[in-house]
C-alpha cells in the first residue's frame, strides 16, 4: 500500500502518526508536488509495485491519482483519506469526513466499491489530445474561472468558502455559446454562463448541484 498525502495540508509525520494510530503502520508515503499534484508520486508508487493506492488529500489529488492510475493502466484500488478543502468524492460517497480514523481504516480495509468516472477530451491548436479523467464535476465558462481565480492562500485559511471570493473576482457575468451533444439526440447550440458535468452532485454545505 502507498499514501500519497499533499504536504501542504498535512506533513508526512502527521499522516505517519495517524496512519498509526489507526492501527497501520509499514506503508509507503510518497508527497506529491506542486507541480503535477499527484500524478508524478502515484506514478512512482505504482513503479514502486503498489497495488493499492491511498490518496490522503483534496479533491486534486484524488483526481492526480485516478489521472495517474489510468496512464499507467494500473490494475490497483484507491483509497480516500479526505483532508482538503471540498473533499466532492469522499461526500458523496457518504465518508466519515469529520473522523479521520474512521476515514483511514475505510481506506485501507474498506469493501472495494465500484464507481462510475468522467473524462474530458481536450484538444489543443497543435491538434494533440489530453484525457483528463475525473470523479467529481468538469466545468468550462463561469465554472473555470471561478477555479482559476481562487487564491491558494485564502483556500487554505478559510476552505471551500474562498470559492465564494473567487466568484466574486469572476464577476461580471459573462454569457457564452456551447455547442452540446447528449447521447444521440439533436446538437443544440446553447448561451449560458457555464457547462457542468457531473459524477457527483453533492457539494460542500450540502448543496445539491445535481439532485438527479
């Protein structure tokens, strides 16, 4: 087993200690890094012959974990110890969110859960595509900007409220054109603020995105 933690929101003696504490101890911890958020350290993980990755962080590095485990095409399960500021996935498969022990003996000896995944195909003006897997909610328009004018610092101080203020540094309103196909049915040309797509609907505050 590897934990892959983001030492941003915790240390490496902490999670050790908590780890622990719950009754596991001889596990591999590798940090994952500003960079590439995770993938580079699941990477090395899996390298390393883990079969079982536990990502002990936010909704970005469960998503760096899950990008990494499908480019690699390694057969392992994956863990959530939720320590970030959204935690989507690990709310909505109802964890323990506000115990961390309890979190860590589900992720570590847990009954193995299949869930259904996302994928964005992009496309950049070379022509090259990126697949960017995903377990919580995709957006383009409003919901980008939003994300990309976050500030870190406050994040980490106040948590998923710091999005408000992202929201507020998005404004004004911008309406845009998409172009959106669902299964097989007729292509419709829409204006709206933002596209979502989601894998999961519940968000923090218990806000239901998606109540379907």
């Amino acid at each position: 087993m590897a934990v892959i933690f983001h030492p941003s929101k915790i240390t490496r003696a902490k999670i050790e200690a908590a780890f622990t504490k719950a009754g596991f101890t001889n596990l591999s911890y590798f940090p994952s890094d500003h960079k590439t958020g995770g993938l580079k350290a699941t990477k090395e993980a899996i390298k390393a012959g883990a079969t079982h990755i536990i990502a002990a962080g936010g909704d970005g590095t469960v998503r760096a974990c899950v990008q990494a485990v499908f480019e690699e095409e390694a057969p392992v399960t994956l863990g959530l110890v939720p320590i970030g500021t959204g935690n989507i996935l690990a709310r909505n498969l109802k964890l323990p969110i506000t115990n961390l022990d309890k979190c860590i003996r589900r992720a570590v000896i847990g009954d193995v859960y299949e869930i259904d995944l996302g994928v964005a195909k992009a496309i950049n003006k070379h022509g090259e595509l990126t697949k960017f897997y995903f377990t919580g909610i995709a957006g383009i328009g409003m919901d980008a900007r939003i994300m990309q004018r976050t500030q870190p610092e406050l994040k980490r101080r106040v948590g998923w409220i710091a999005y408000i203020e992202g929201g507020f540094r998005s404004l004004p309103l911008k309406f845009e054109k998409f172009e959106v196909l669902v299964d097989d049915l007729t292509p419709k040309s829409l204006k709206s603020y933002s596209i979502l797509i989601g894998n999961a609907g519940w968000l923090p505050g218990q806000i239901s995105m998606m109540p379907d």
